[in-house]
C-alpha cells in the first residue's frame, strides 16, 4: 500500500497468470498453450511485417484482419474487432455492458479473471455454482440479472454447453449482454458466433493464443451485433488507439488465412486429447469430457497437491488451483504425444 | 447509443488519432512518427523472434526488457515498466494515481487524451491556462490539486519546461502523484527520470513511438518509484497479464541497446527541425520553440486551416486542431530533409 495509490488501485485483486519458470526446461502444461509451433506462413507474414514501416502507427481499426475474420465467419466486418488479446476485449466489454449495482452472473468455478475485472470496474457479481459434475445450470441464468459471461467451453472444467443450451440463455436475456468467452471453441466445440445475427444482446470472444498457436502475439477477437462493436470501439479508443501492432495485424490475418495447418494443428490436439483421457482413465483417474485442449483430472487415491509436486519434480508443469471445490483437481494442457507420453509415464512412476 | 451500452460507455467521449488515409500516398507529417526507420538491429531482433517460440505466452513482467532500460537509465528494474505504447500506460496511471472528486490538474492546451482517460475512469479535471505564448505557466500548479499530468515538451506546441521547473512542482505536490509524459523528450530535452531517485511522487511515461522509430511496435516506458511502480503493476495485472508480445518485447530492448542509430537518428531530425524553423519564419510563419520532432506555426496572412487543405490537396498531411486558441496553428511533424523540401515548396506556391 501506497499514500499515493487511488482507491481503486488499492481495492484491487490481480490475476495470477500460470508460472513461467526459467530455472529449468520444463514440459509447459500449465498455461493452455499449443503445443505446436505458428503455421510456417504465419511467421513469414510477420517476419514480411518486420520492415521500415515499423515506424508507422499500425491500422487503428484493424481492416484487413477484420475482413478476414468477417469472411471466415460469414459476418460482415462491423460485427467484428480485435483486441490485444481476449483479455484485453473482456475487461473492455465489462466496462462497456454491465453497469455497478446489477448483478452479473457467471459460474463458481470458470476463468478466474471474470472476478477480477469486477474489482477493476467496481462492478458487482453472483456466481452461479455448477452442479456436482461440474456442468453448467443452465436454469439458473434465467433470472434477473446485470450481464452473464460463460466461458464454452468452460476452464478449467474442459466441459462444453450446446448451442441451444447458449441459445436459451441469450433468448431468455434479451434486454442485457451475454458474453460467452470462446478461447477454447476451435478444439471440438460449436461456436456461438453462427448466432449473433440474431440475438443483439450476444458477444463472442475469441483468441488466437490457443488453437491458433500464437499466445506470444497477443491477439484477441470479439464478435457481436455492431451496436455491441460499436460500444467495445468507443471504449478502446478511450484507451489506447493501437493496442494491436502491425507484426501481429500481418500474422493474426494469416493464421485465419492458412486454414489447412490451423485444421491440422487442431486435430492432432483432439487425437492427442483422446488417447491421454484415455491412459489416464486406466490409472484410475477421473477425467471429465474435454473440448478444450486441456483436462480436468483427479484421482481418488492421490491429491492433486501431491501429484502437481511429483510431477514438477520430474520437470512437467500443470495448473492446480488451491480454491474450494476444485482444490483436488489439476488442470492439464494438452501437449505433443511425445510430452504426454512423459506426463503417462511419471503418473506411473507415482501410482504404480 | 444502444440499450445494452452501460452508463460509463455512453459518456465517453473517445479520442480520435490522426488520420491514416488510404486513397493516396501521402508525405505524412500529422502524427509525429519517424520519417526514418527502425535500427536494422531491431528489425533482426524481430524477425530471431518471430519464430516456433510465439507459442507461448509472452514474459508477463518484461524482465530482459525493463533490466536494460533500467541499465539505460542508472535506475533499478523495479523502477521501470512497460506497456502496449504510452498510451496504455498513462490510462493506467490516470486509474492507479487518481481518485474521482479531486481535481486533475494539465494545461488547457496539451495533449488531448488526458481529458479522455478522465472520462474512461469518471475523475474529475481542471485545465490549467498555458500563458500567451503557450508556456506552462509552473505557479498555477503550486495548490491543492488530486494529481498533475504535464506533457513535456508539451504537444501540439512543442515547448519545453526545464528540469529546475518540473522540481519546483514536483516538490510542492509532494503529497500526490505527478506524471510528466515525456512522449518527445529525446528531441532535446532533458528527462526527469534522474528525479525519480528524490520524488517517490514523480512518474515519467516514455515511448518508442517518435525517438524510437517504433510507432507500430507499441511500446511504452514508465519509470518512477518502485511504489509507484507496483500500482501500475496491480492496475495491468488486473487488466491483461500480457500486453505486450514477444516481438515488441524483443525489438524494444535492442532498440534501447543500439544507442548509436538512435543518437543518429535523432540528431538527423533536429537538425533538420532546425533549418525548416528558419525557413519557415522566412516566410513570415509564427514558429514556437520546438525541442520535439514537429513545429507548432501559425500565419498572420493565411488561416490555418487554408493552408491544411492547400496541404492536403499537394500530398503532405499535417495536423489541425479546430480547438480554442489554437484553430490558427498548424502542428507539422519533421520528415526528412526531402519531405520537408516538399513542404517548404508547396507553401511558397501558396504564399509567394
């Protein structure tokens, strides 16, 4: 604490992103990464990108990379922004759609940045607790409230709510915003971006850190009706007129472009998802379904504390989050298969 | 204005950058980039960082970057931060270091987005009146205040206060937060970020943007007391773990190492400003001071805003406020020697 800190910034409770540790090499599970490299064509449109016209301020609305989204979704270009990554577009939409006094609603155990964007904003919440296996109520979001924000899938659960589970709830919320934050949509799951031509009151946001191997260019997409655009614009340029610079302009445009490698990729994390749920089933974990790439696990005999240090020890990082409800469970991205074959063999090593 | 808007987003009153046309090529002199590019190191450090590593996250505390700014600047890394462009970073601090109800104080003529970001986080402002001859008038900051914001050289005049006088008003506002945004101090100026070590009160906001070359990189400096420091660390940890990506991280720390194409470069602009200023009040221009890298001018014959559409209509674009006091004034970015030949010429066919 500070004389000089303004109310605000002492009432705040930050987010604690996974850990990036340098002592040693690690096998990195811990942050939802990709396990794969950028596409090939991507690193080329950035590295084209790394020229004089560096000194030039970037587009500040993103055209290009807005076409191409538009085009690849089948909406129009108002119906679409980008950000400096989904995090950035979900602290702007928290401030551009849910008043201070009205309850926004969102599930017990999801992104814990939801709670610290409330903080941010003086904004007020009620989460809504997930039933016993971890799936969403989606009863429960029909009721009064000041704004919903569902992560679909969820994290850390890895579980998935329909379309039509979204749908009821977007219909029965007409009159206020419903964000549903897609960062893990590409790894199985449907996303809800097919609907916002017809609920207003919808907004998606998406990321390239995940399925697009690019957490380390920091790009954010969100989608919605223009009037819902129109609202996330005035507040970044109330902000910051360029959060996006141009490498990551040229390379995002590109990894929507190259849609080959991105299926790829995508494909082999699935393939990879499966046959590890599958392993660790047999060593008698519980692993709920996953459409994201990662899994929610835990064993009956051994507590995840324990298991998250032995395999620190053996050089593999997961998430374990010391929170109620969840505290026995660890969160495991998917890796390549040679990395997951590590992961296998040191929960041998501790079960066997 | 939408239903779904909260009450904040329909307050706002966003900042509009200057433009960036695409209908034609222009000598662009209204947004103060550099009229040269970017160090061939940083463009090398950029394209080694393009590579399979972009699929992680980026360091979320900046640690290489923010340790050679620090060597830079005889200071500790826990006196420096960094941020996607000044921008981001003085939102930041407007948020960390004022509290709603006790007047701001910056000079009526400065830097347009102050009076945004008031609106962003609801604080309340009072512009203190530049003198005639647009100098910041030190006095009038001598008294009760809820924080100060002094862009210095100021922007759109291009003045510049002394070292002695940010002291005098750092030292009477010792109880509050002082933000000297130093956007363009290394055209000249002299930085206050040797008063941090004496003014736990003091923060200093740099960018790459002008000296730099690096306008679309992003990337902002904030340097000031290490509890001054962690507030703006709080603010960003709450907002978005990762602002800045991999590459601007990795081109901004060769940009502050390559110290030699940076004094090159800077020095080829203000000498540059130099002779333009002459030639300019030879042609009967009223030229202010400038130790920034654009001159604030203004004719007795012609109004200001003929001569931007003159401008415009001969291919070189400067920037022109419709505001009180300075609807006379044109600001005109240094290009090269070349660019600002072009200028000089087409304003002899309008005045000659």
């Amino acid at each position: 604490m500070s004389k000089y800190w303004s109310t605000a910034v002492k009432n705040l409770v930050p987010y604690v992103p996974g850990e990036q540790p340098k002592d040693k090499k690690y096998i990195k599970l811990n942050t939802n990464e990709s396990p794969y490299p950028p596409s090939p064509r991507v690193l080329e449109a950035i590295k084209n990108a790394a020229n004089s016209d560096l000194r030039l301020y970037p587009d500040p609305e993103f055209h290009e990379l807005r076409e191409t989204v538009a085009t690849y979704y089948g909406i129009s270009k108002e119906e679409v922004y980008a950000g400096n990554g989904s995090d950035e577009l979900l602290a702007f939409a928290f401030q551009a759609f849910f008043d201070p006094g009205k309850k926004i609603l969102f599930p017990d155990i999801t992104y814990s940045f939801y709670p610290v964007y409330c903080k941010l904003y003086n904004l007020d919440y009620e989460t809504v607790a997930l039933n016993e296996e971890f799936s969403v109520p989606i009863n429960e979001f029909l009721r009064e409230n000041g704004g919903i924000v569902i992560s679909n899938p969820n994290a850390p659960t890895a579980k998935y709510i329909s379309i039509d589970e979204i749908k009821t709830i977007v219909e029965y919320n007409k009159d206020r915003v419903v964000i549903i934050d897609e960062a893990y949509i590409d790894f199985g799951g449907d996303s809800a971006v097919k609907l916002i031509k017809d609920y207003k009151n919808l907004l998606v946001v998406q990321t390239m850190s995940k399925s697009r191997c690019l957490a380390g260019l920091r790009l954010g997409l969100v989608m919605g009706s223009s009037e819902l655009i129109d609202a996330i614009i005035r507040i970044k340029n109330s902000f910051n007129s360029y959060p996006v610079d141009r490498l990551a302009l040229a390379g995002a445009a590109e990894a929507i472009r190259d849609e080959e490698y991105f299926t790829e990729t995508v494909a082999k994390i699935v393939n990879t998802r499966e046959w590890v749920a599958l392993r660790l089933k047999e060593l008698g974990f519980e692993v709920l379904d996953s459409k994201a790439n990662f899994l929610f696990i835990s064993h009956s005999k051994i507590s995840a504390e324990a298991i998250f240090n032995h395999l620190r020890e053996n050089g593999i990082l997961v998430r374990f989050f010391k929170k109620p409800r969840i505290d026995n469970y660890l969160r495991v991205s998917v890796g390549t298969d040679s990395d997951m074959e590590a992961l296998v063999k040191a929960l041998e090593k501790l079960l066997w």
